[in-house]
C-alpha cells in the first residue's frame, strides 16, 4: 500500500482524506491518506520519520515555509513563493507549491480570466500567492487590506517589483470605490461562523466582472451570493482545495485525471462539508 498524509498544527477537521481517498478509488491506486499533526518542536523530526514512510505528503499551517530547509530541493513556484504544500519522497526530497495550480484550475474551471484589472483582498500567505500569480499573469493588480495590514501589503508590494520587475498597488479596503475585472477574496471574512460579513459592500461587486473567494465554508458567502445574484462569473474556494489535492496527486503518481472525474470529487467533498 502507498502511504500519504498531511502533517500540520493543529489539523483538527480536514478534508484531505476524504478528497484523497477518491482521488485514489477513481486512478486505482492502493493508497492510504493521514493526518500527522506536528508540533513546530517536533517538526525535524517528523519530517524524516516521514520521508522515510510515505510516498508523499502535504503541508499546511504552521509548516508551509518551515518545512523548507529539511527538503533537497523546490520546484520553481515552490521556491518564488518561499512556501511548500506538497513534497514528493524518494531518492530526493522536493517540495512542491501546488495552491497556485488549484487557483488557475479553478478559475479555469469557472471560465474567469485572469487578465486585466484585479483587487486581491488580504495579506496572509494565500492572498500573497493570488497577487503574485496576477501579477504573474500582467494584470494591474491592486492588493487592498485592512489598516493594520498595510505594512504586509507593502511587503507583498515589495516582493512583486524585485522578484517579479512589476507594479502593483495597496489600498485600504474602505477606499476601494471602483469595480474590477476580478475580486479575489484572500481574507477569512464571511467564514464560519461570521457568515453575514463581506469583504467588500454590494455595489462594488455589482460593478466588477468576476469574483473568486478562497472561503469553502460556507459554500456561499456573502461574497459569493452578491456575485451569483448579479448574474457574474464566481468561484469559491473549493475546487481550489480539491485541485491542489489533483495536482498533488499528479506530482505523486504521474496521473491524471478527467474534468468529470474532477467533478464528481468536488460534488463527494461539497457533500461531505454539508454533513460535517
């Protein structure tokens, strides 16, 4: 049997396993997917015991960048966002950053392009990896924050122009008085259980083009459902989850997998979420 897991701190509920375990049934592989929580006291540790026992394995919070100095080498988006989700053991240990494929997959998936003018909403390690990958992709990227998140835009801000030659701007997300090509939502606001908040009021929405929210729980937030009402192309945070978990899984295994079987794995893990 193959062997994977996710190791993380603390894990408490995640769907890896359920997403895994179907990934697995659909490709026929003999596999088995686990949690390993990892205090970031024990995290040397576990990281060898690991490479030593299973075929691959995911990060997540706190781990994402820690992880990095007990791997052998970084694939290229791994090592331009200095953050590690997937590693691949064997007779080199590499460290993968599969978000950023989920993300374009899933925009992909819901018919948004990436182009033109994009608002990034946040600051934290997702919403640093969405205003690079529009930056990436040339767009005019605006990153909007809270006050007290100001410095890490401009950190984010920083970034980008050295290591990406590109522009982009901050701006508070109370300023924020136009529309966009695309929102993308990189913030916890409108998570359970404050699922009556929203990053950003209606009619600025109402004025945009496309959104993109990172939150799965719930499946619409507010966000989402002003987009939907507004008859606009959206996407929630989901599909991003499950084609990270694809692409891993490709990286892993040297698979594929088609878009029904992409689906029906999205539609197992929605139901799953709505019977937790």
């Amino acid at each position: 049997m193959n062997l994977f897991g996710l190791i993380g701190y603390p894990l408490g509920h995640s769907l890896s396993p359920v997403i895994h375990r179907e990934l697995f049934k659909i490709a026929g592989i003999d596999g088995e997917y686990k949690l390993y929580e990892l205090a970031p006291e024990n995290l040397s540790e576990g990281v060898a015991s690991l490479k030593n026992n299973l075929c691959g394995f995911n990060v997540t919070i706190p781990h994402k960048v820690e992880v990095i100095p007990f791997l052998d080498e970084l694939d290229e988006k791994a090592a331009l966002f200095g953050a590690v989700n997937t590693v691949k053991t064997g007779e080199k240990t590499v460290g993968y950053n599969t978000d950023c494929i989920g993300f374009l997959r899933s925009l992909e998936m819901a018919g948004i392009a990436l182009e033109g003018s994009v608002l990034v909403c946040g600051s934290g390690g997702v919403a640093r990896m969405f205003a690079f990958e529009a930056a990436l992709a040339g767009c005019d990227l605006t990153i909007a924050v809270r006050d007290e998140d100001i410095p890490a835009a401009d950190v984010i801000r920083a970034e980008i122009k050295d290591k990406l030659k590109r522009e982009a701007r901050v701006l508070n997300l109370r300023d924020v008085n136009s529309g966009y090509d695309l929102i993308i939502n990189g913030t916890p606001v409108g998570m359970y259980p404050f699922v009556n908040a929203c990053v950003l009021p209606r009619e600025i929405i109402e004025r945009s083009h496309a959104v993109f929210d990172a939150i799965y729980n719930p499946g619409e937030t507010k966000l989402i459902k002003y987009a939907k009402e507004a008859g606009m192309k959206y996407s929630n945070g989901l599909s991003m989850l499950v084609l990270q978990a694809v692409a891993a899984e490709e990286i892993w295994n040297d698979i594929t997998f088609s878009a029904d079987d992409i689906k029906k794995v999205i539609k197992t893990t929605e139901t799953e979420l709505e019977n937790k």
